[in-house]
C-alpha cells in the first residue's frame, strides 16, 4: 500500500479525531448525570413504595398489639414516608432545572426533624432533648420562611423578593 493510497485513510481518522477534540465534554456529562439520577429516581420510588406496603401492613399491630403502639408506629412511617417524598421532590427538581431548591431541603429536614420530635415524644425522652429539637425546629422554620421571600425567581431577581415579598401571581 503506498502512501497515496493511505491519505484518504488518515484524513478520514484526522476527521474524527478533530470531531472528537471539539466535542463539548459538558453534554456527556449532563448526560452521566441524568443517567445516574433515572437510577436514583427509581430507587427512590421502590423504597417508596416497599414504605407503603410496609405501613401498610403495620395496621396488623392495631390488632396484635395496644392501639396507642400500632397509631405511633402508623404516624412515624408516614412521616418518614413524606420525608421520601421531599428528597423524591429535590431530586426531581434537580434533574428537570438543573439546581436544588432550598425550600425543598429545608422541608426535607423540617419532616425529619418533626418525625423525631415525635418519636422521642412518645418514647418519653428527657425535656432537655425536646426542648433543643424544638430549637432547631424553630430555626429551620424561619430558615424555610427566608428562602421562600428571598427566593430569586421572586422580585427583579435580585434576591430580595418583590415589594410585598411574595410572589407574582
């Protein structure tokens, strides 16, 4: 094969090799990343579910055992249930806009933090405990109050929220 007979060749593998050099390396992995949060989402809709038959079944315990303990175990795995369902709800979000939304991590953390406030009210824990998850609780309340009013798809987009601090309808 003599040169001339190459040089069609190696034009051809310059080709792909300059299509390869001005591929924008961001797409794939915008692509890598929708890729592994379909597999996230989808773990997250099974423990969902696996949640729901679970609680569901604890309805057994109003049978078998005390109310009062099969209501609290019933109460305590809907709340974790609507924790799921915040980090379902962030997920989502990221994976159609591309950013996590505040509110939904701080509502994600406000379930959490009332599921053991509740958990540790019926097992009957020190006031000391309660008092502080209480605290918390409070803080992430305002927290959530601020991101909703600071948000910047509210006002010019500055941060700081319209005039009233509520969205424009």
């Amino acid at each position: 094969m003599t040169f001339s007979e190459l040089q069609p060749r190696i034009n051809r593998v310059n080709g792909v090799i300059d299509r390869l050099l001005d591929t924008d390396l961001t797409d794939i992995w915008m692509k890598g990343i929708k890729a592994v949060l379909s597999l996230l989402i989808l773990t997250i809709l099974t423990a969902l579910t696996g949640g729901v038959v679970k609680t569901f079944l604890d309805i057994g315990l109003l049978l078998h055992a005390p109310v009062e303990i099969g209501l609290r175990q019933i109460i305590v795995d809907t709340l974790i249930l609507l924790a799921v369902v915040e980090v379902f709800k962030t997920t989502v979000t990221y994976f159609s806009e591309g950013r996590v939304k505040v509110t939904f991590i701080v509502d994600t953390i406000l379930v959490v933090m009332l599921t053991e406030i509740i958990s540790l009210w019926f097992k009957e824990a020190d006031q000391a405990k309660l008092v502080s998850l209480g605290a918390i609780l409070l803080a992430l309340g305002a927290i959530r109050v601020l991101a909703v009013r600071c948000s910047p798809a509210f006002g010019e987009g500055n941060g700081k929220g319209g005039s009233s601090g509520r969205p424009d309808n």
